[in-house]
C-alpha cells in the first residue's frame, strides 16, 4: 500500500508500520507470521488543499485493497492483512463510514 500512495498527487509522506499488538513485536518477520495481532498499516499524510480525505479512500478501495476480501491485500493473506481505516477527526469518521456504507 505504501507504494500506492507514494504515486498519489498531493499526498507528501506514506509511513509505512502496524496497529495492535504490542511494541515489541512490531517487526516484520514476527507480524508476518500472523500471530502478534498486528496490522500492516500505512500513515497517509496529504495536502487538503489538493485532495480530500473521500478521494484518499477511493484510492485505499479502488487500487490498494480489495474490502470483499477477508485478511487479504494483492497476493498476501493473513490477519495482518486486515482491513481498518483511522480516521483524525469526527468529519473523516462520517466520511470514512459513507464511503463503507456506499
């Protein structure tokens, strides 16, 4: 995901790390055996100016993810490949759940 992103107009930086789990089995060889209770996650910062947080989303749905597909991302399967959006503000939570409801 993080190079799809990267590729995105306006968007300034991808940090590309996990959600859940603890801090200590933040690692790649330890989440991607699916036992840490991690999720590869990526920090999207953008230019608001340029994009809107509804057109993020219709990147993450249209070219990153696949939300039909339970613990799936492209090729890679596993509860690490578990689909979650976080949002910053109130207005990106009614949003986010619009864009999930559509």
């Amino acid at each position: 995901m993080q190079l799809v992103f990267e590729h995105v107009k306006a968007v300034t930086r991808v940090t590309a790390g996990y959600a859940g789990g603890s801090a200590d089995t933040a690692h790649y060889d330890m989440v991607s055996g699916g036992t840490t209770g991690h999720a590869e996650s990526v920090q999207i910062t953008y230019d608001p100016a340029q994009i809107t947080f509804g057109q993020i989303l219709q990147v993450y749905f249209s070219v990153a993810h696949d939300p039909t597909e339970l613990n799936h991302q492209g090729p890679d399967s596993g509860t690490q490949y578990r689909s979650s959006i976080f949002y910053a503000t109130p207005e990106q939570q009614h949003i986010a759940e619009a864009y999930i409801t559509q």
